[in-house]
C-alpha cells in the first residue's frame, strides 16, 4: 500500500489523510483469466492495477 500511500501524498493530500484512504484499500490478486466484475452483478468495489 506504498506505492498508494505515496500517490495519495503527490497529490497534496495530508499525511494524515492519504494513509485512512490507503488504509482502506485491501490488495487481492487475480489469476489470468479471473474476472473483476460478473455480468448481471452489481460492482462494489474499486479496482486499482499495480503494474
């Protein structure tokens, strides 16, 4: 959750506040092939892509 933390911080959030926003992310892997979002299902989450 660094890279978000830092993110966060660059864009002139508080220290403060940018580590409650990273801390409310939760990293879960994907396998090539799984899917973010099914059809016909509401999505409920926020995926962000760490490359």
């Amino acid at each position: 959750m660094e890279k978000l933390f830092a993110y966060f911080q660059s864009q002139h959030f508080s220290e403060k506040v940018a580590q409650k926003i990273a801390n409310s992310f939760s990293k879960k892997t994907f396998k090539k092939g799984d899917f973010f979002v099914e059809e016909g299902k509401t999505c409920r989450y926020l995926g962000l892509a760490e490359i």
